[in-house]
C-alpha cells in the first residue's frame, strides 16, 4: 500500500487499525465486520512503513501476506444481528 493510498483512506474516513496475517487477519476483519464497521483489506507495503520496525513481519509472512486492516462507521450491529 503506497503512502498516497494510506493518505487517501484517512481522507476519506477510513482509519487503521493494524497489520496481521493469515488466519489473525480474516478473524479480525470478520470481528470488526461483526461490530458493524465496514472494513478493507490493503496489502502491506514495507517501504510504506516510515520508519516503524517491521522485523516480525518476516515471521508472519509465513502465515501469508501481511494486510493492513482499515475500518469505517461501526459502533452499532452487524446487518445479521439486526435481522434476528
């Protein structure tokens, strides 16, 4: 994800929340989808990083490609819950 991606979502009301991988990353977007955010999935760039140690993403890279989790909106029920 190149910084001028990273810009764009921040201006559009997105904010980020962390970096994961494999299995961590699908069961955070789904948890964060289940509290009614909507959520997006960018891959994560490491020149895009700025200076952040990024060292255990080598180790997670194992699991799959890192993503970088944004969310927008949320605090009230999922679609689902409000159906039942």
């Amino acid at each position: 994800m190149s910084t001028d991606l990273r810009d764009r979502l921040l201006a559009e009301g997105w904010e980020e929340r962390f970096s994961a991988a494999g299995a961590r990353l699908e069961e955070s977007a789904e948890l964060y989808r289940s509290l009614g955010y909507e959520v997006r999935i960018e891959d994560f760039v490491e020149s895009a990083a700025e200076g952040a140690c990024t060292s255990c993403f080598g180790v997670a890279g194992a699991e799959g490609p890192v993503g970088v989790i944004f969310t927008r909106g949320g605090g009230g029920p999922s679609q689902s819950e409000e159906d039942q």
